[in-house]
C-alpha cells in the first residue's frame, strides 16, 4: 500500500486530499494540483489513500510531462540564475550582491535579503 500514497518519490498522507497532498511536491500548488486531479479525473474529495496504485502512477507521469516538478524544477531555476549572473544583468548582479531582485524598496526590504544571505553583501560588496 506504500506505493499508493507516492508521487513523484514524496510520500502523501492517507488522509489528505489528493489535490493537497500534490502541493508536497516542489513545483505544485494549489491551482497545479487542482488541475492535475481535474484532467486526471480524480474527484477533488478522493483521499491519497483512496487513490488506485494506477491512479498515482499516472498522476506523477502527468506532473511530469507537463510541468517542472522536484529536483528537475529546483535545477531549472538554478540554471535561469547562473545564467542571469553570467550575462551580467542588473538581475544578476543583485542577486549576486544578496539584494531584492524584482525592484523592491532597499531601505526596508533589502534588510531582509541581506538577513537571509549573511555576510554575502560584504564580501561581494
């Protein structure tokens, strides 16, 4: 029975909405797992344990196929930050520096970027 509440290698408890048990998954929220049980055909009340072991399987290929889920997704959004460092764009060279990214105010929020990357401005500087 294992093997039935597993998708994508995360194990999803029993007792918890399928569509919610999929936002343990990197990648998925609540509108992707809503979706996914959607287009799967799974009710939005179905349980994780209720789920046939084929149901879980089809639903971790769908995730897969077509969306960047898990490890995939977190190697994704690396190589879109490596890359934006390399170019040198303004993205790039701020986050390099530990600073807010999308244009946020720096006197306040940028204290909480610099919190989160200790030392990190300092040494780029």
């Amino acid at each position: 029975m294992l093997a039935s509440h597993t998708v994508r290698g995360h194990a999803l408890p029993p007792t918890m909405p399928v569509w919610k048990g999929l936002q343990l998954v990197y990648g998925v929220g609540k509108a992707r797992g809503e979706r996914a049980c959607r287009e799967r055909g799974i009710l939005r009340t179905t349980r994780c344990g209720e789920r046939r072991p084929d149901q879980a399987t089809a639903l971790g290929e769908w995730l897969a196929q077509t969306f960047w889920v898990g490890s995939d997704r977190r190697r994704q959004e690396a190589r879109v930050r490596s890359r934006y460092m390399g170019l040198t764009t303004t993205k790039g060279i701020r986050r390099r520096r530990g600073l807010p990214v999308r244009g946020q105010n720096t006197s306040t929020n940028g204290k909480t970027a610099r919190k989160l990357n200790p030392g990190r401005a300092a040494r780029v500087g």
